[in-house]
C-alpha cells in the first residue's frame, strides 16, 4: 500500500499573500489564485517523497476552476496525483470540507492507516484533523515564504 499526502493548496503549498484583502470576494480571490508563487520548502518536500507517496492537492476553491488549477500544478511543476476541488453547490465550512476530503468514503480507520500526514494551515483544522488522530502539518500561511 502506498501512503498519502494530503497538501492544502492555499496558503501551505501557494503564496496566497497578495490576496488575503480581497478573501470575502470569492470570484476575485480564486481567479487571483493563478498568480500565486509556490513555497519552495513545500515544493522541496513534495519532490522528495513523490516517488514513494501519493500526493493529493485539496482546496476549497470551487469545482470550476479545476482547469486553471490543474494547468498551474502543471506549469509550476508540482508532483500531484490527485486534485480535490469543492464540489458543485457545496456550501459547507472549510473546515468540515477538509475532514471529508481526507476522510474519503468515511472509513476512518482506512484513512488514519492509509495517510502518512496532512498539511493545513488554519488552526480549527488542525485541531479537527488531529482529534480524528491524523498527522498534521501546520504551515503558517501568513510569513513571506520564499516562492518559486
């Protein structure tokens, strides 16, 4: 069996800095999301374990922008083997979204064998994830990373 990754897109593996202000304005804050540079400590990690681990992308920006999301995975060069997106006409908390991306079918004890960490950045998810017994990265998603 090989084990998984969970990496949350925005603000752990993308610079998102340079569209916090504009957050409540969902349409400008998820096409802003192009620009966005990669931090290049995530990156690194990522290359060093994807021939070993499967590596899956989440975010909550909307199923709609896969296209554009996926062809930014592929021009900044990100190993990613699958890509989980906000399904259509989901209204749910980020932090509940995040628990069933990662929790898949819901078989909790299939997910915690099969997953080696999780990263996030947010603090209730961290907190939620871990109190399901998940590994769990914090990144803090507010320092100015060095980006690629």
């Amino acid at each position: 069996m090989t084990r998984k990754v969970f990496v949350e897109i925005d603000g752990v593996l993308s610079n998102n800095n340079h569209r916090l202000d504009c957050r409540y304005a969902f349409d400008e804050y998820w096409n802003e999301a192009l620009n966005d540079g990669i931090k290049k400590h995530v990156l690194e990690l990522l290359q060093e374990i994807e021939s070993t681990t499967d590596i899956i992308l989440f975010s909550c920006r909307p199923e709609e922008m896969r296209y554009q999301t996926e062809q930014w995975i592929r021009n900044k060069n990100i190993p990613c083997d699958d890509l989980l997106l906000r399904p259509e006409d989901d209204r749910s908390k980020g932090d509940d979204l995040r628990d069933d991306f990662v929790l898949g079918d819901g078989n909790l004890t299939r997910a915690l064998k099969e997953t080696w960490f999780i990263m996030v950045n947010k603090e209730s998810s961290v907190e939620s994830l871990r109190s399901l017994g998940f590994k769990v990265l914090q990144e803090d998603c507010y320092r100015d990373w060095e980006t690629e």
